[in-house]
C-alpha cells in the first residue's frame, strides 16, 4: 500500500517526515505570524496527482473551495465554545475553517491573554474532530493542523460509518465528543449523495446546528428516506442554491447547502428559509497558468455575508438579494423530496402590465397607419 510507503525509513528518514521537514522548514514562518488560512488547501491539488487515490473508481474526493468552508462554519453558527465536527474531512479544510472562526471569538471576547491562550489550546486539543477513511486523505488532513499551529486535534483515520463511537480519539479516549456543531461536504459516491453522514452524526448530537454541502439531488429524491428520518428529531433551516460552477474544474454538479437546528423535530408549519445563490459574486475560470482564478466581480463578500444574516434572522435582512431570490415556505417533513424550492413567479398581469401592452399596442397600430399612409402617398405620386 502507498500508505506503508509513506511511513517507510529511507536513511531513517520517513517520506512523510521528509515532505513535513521541508514544507515546515520553507513556510513555517508564516504560521508563526498568525497566518489563517487552509494550507493544506491550497496544495490539495497538487498532491492529489500522485497521492495514488486518483485511480479509485469512487473518486470523489473534492475540496471545498475555502471560502464556502468559512460560510458552512457561520451558518452552523460556531462560535468559541461550540464542539465540532466533519465525518468525511478530507484534507481538515472545515475544521480548519471552524478552527479560525473559534479563535476570531475568542479573541474579541477574552481580554485576559492568559486565560485567551489556555482557550486556544482547548480549541485545538478538544473542540474539534474529524474522520477520515482514505488514508492518503487522512495524511493531508493531519499537515493541514500541524501546520496551523495544532498537532493536538482529534483526527481520525476511521471510518465514520462504521468505525467510530462517538468518543474522543486522543485524550480524553473514554469521554463522548459533546458535539454542538456538524459541518460536512460528503463523498457522493455513499448512499444518499451523501446524506447518510448526516443522519448519521445527527442522530449522536443532542443540540446545535449543522450546515452541509451536497448534491442537490439529495434533497429532491435521492435521499429521501435519509430525509424523513433526519427530520423526525432535527429542523431544516434553510435550503440555498449554490453556483453550478462552484467546484470549476473538478465537477460540475449542482449543489445546495442545507442548514439543520439539532434536536427538534421538524414541524410542517415551520418556514424554510430557500435562498438562490447561484450568482454568488464570483467569477471563476479553470485556467491552469492563471495567477488567480477566482475574481470578486460583484460584491461576493457583502452576498456572502447577508445569506448567513438571512438564514438567522430572515428577510429584514434582504439588502443585496430580492424576494425572486429568497423565499420562506414550508416542506412536508414526511415528503423528503421537497428540500429545493424557488420563488413562486407570479403569472398574474398588473395594471402596469396592462397599460404597457395597450401602449405598445397603440404604438404599433400607429406605426402601421403611418407606413400605409406614405403608400397611398407614394402611389398618388406615381
């Protein structure tokens, strides 16, 4: 297996200790400065190539670009206390998101530098846990938070299906993870598109808000059982539309973010806030030689920012985004097929309307009384 070569001594040196030396050696002095970002992330790509996961027939390992990370993590409304966790991590892009969300709270709310610096490392070492099957995923995943300052963090290389209790990994190994928070963006190739992680991680949390990414198919009818059963004991939020080229490059699918309260079950009068975010405010090209391939062409942090606002306190916040692309309905919690609504349009003409078509209708017939009258003008002539 690739994994055994990795961990294989060459001269008593492992390739993995060898790749860690030299990324830690040529960029460690940026996350000695305080650095945020998904290091990690931005190498995923390159390392993908030859990792060797690239020939699996159920390849579909795809990175959450990092600022649709950042969006899971505000809509899953983690702050510096919360727990969370991401049953299909990937290269840790999330908890590294969730992680400097954590921080950023801590910071603004802790003036004492002792105690903020005894928060941060309770953050790293017991405030986040991530599973991950694919043991070449699972190595990504382990230099990402090693490289942001965290060796400490609970990541598994467990499949979380099958494998894992709901327990911490390292530390406290006999206590349950106190789960507050649920991010995901699933392989979705595992039954549901990917929904059987949710329900999954849900059924072992007793309160808190998840966000997921995921093919929005699940919410149409893939996933319908997977659905029902989600909502028996937990809230869907609100459903949003994301841009078809979100993942440019590595898939076009169309996917939709669904955001959950935990612990309650879903009633039928409940409002569903849908949102249309397929004009997210980026432009994104897949150019290989371009030096960046993401542009902010229409005011994309504002939008970012004001769909977390309206799936929190509603539609008082509509500033950017109108009532075409924001709607509140209900859904049938026994249905699951009803997850992926839009405005209705109304059909109905206005007086507006009307006055619009008799003019334009006026209009005409005058132009085509003119055009018959210059005829008999021309003909009188002749």
């Amino acid at each position: 297996m690739l994994s055994d070569n990795i961990n294989k001594p060459i001269n008593g040196e492992s390739q993995l200790k060898r790749i860690f030396s030299k990324i830690i050696d040529d960029l460690g002095i940026y996350y000695k400065i305080g650095l945020t970002t998904d290091f990690t992330g931005k190498l995923f790509n390159e390392m993908y190539s030859w990792l060797g996961f690239t020939q699996d027939k159920l390849n579909d390992v795809v990175l959450t670009p990092s600022y649709v990370a950042t969006l899971l993590v505000k809509l899953a409304r983690v702050n510096k206390d919360s727990f969370i966790w991401d049953f299909a991590t990937g290269s840790a892009g999330l908890l590294v998101a969730a992680m400097n969300e954590m921080i950023i709270d801590a910071k603004d709310k802790i003036k004492s530098p002792l105690e903020l610096e005894q928060k941060i490392l309770k953050i790293k070492a017991e405030q986040l846990l991530g599973l991950e099957v694919l043991p070449n995923i699972y190595m990504l995943a382990i230099l990402n938070m090693i490289l942001m300052g965290d060796g400490s963090s609970n990541i598994l290389n467990k499949d979380s299906l099958v494998d894992f209790n709901g327990k911490y990994g390292f530390g406290k190994i006999d206590e349950k993870f106190p789960a507050t928070a649920f991010v995901l963006n699933p392989p979705y190739s595992a039954e549901g598109n990917g929904m059987i992680f949710v329900e999954k991680a849900l059924s072992m949390m007793n309160k808190g808000y998840a966000a997921i990414i995921i093919q929005n198919s699940a919410g149409s009818g893939k996933a319908k059982e997977f659905n029902k059963k989600i909502l028996e004991k937990n809230t869907l939020l609100a459903s949003i539309k994301m841009p078809i080229d979100l993942f440019v490059g590595k898939s076009n699918v169309q996917t939709n973010i669904y955001v959950f309260r935990i612990g309650e079950a879903h009633q039928k009068d409940e409002i569903v806030k849908f949102i249309d975010f397929s004009n997210d405010g980026y432009t994104r090209t897949a150019r290989k030689k371009a030096s960046n391939n993401l542009k902010d062409t229409d005011n994309a942090k504002e939008r970012y920012d004001e769909v977390v606002n309206l799936v929190r306190f509603g539609k008082s916040k509509l500033n950017i985004f109108t009532e075409k692309e924001y709607y509140e309905g209900h859904i049938d919690p026994k249905n699951g097929c009803d997850w992926n609504q839009t405005a209705p349009i109304d059909t109905k003409p206005t007086l507006n309307d009307f006055k619009k078509t008799v003019a334009d209708y006026l209009t005409w017939e005058v132009s085509n009384l003119l055009k018959n009258a210059d005829k008999e003008n021309e003909s009188l002539k002749k």
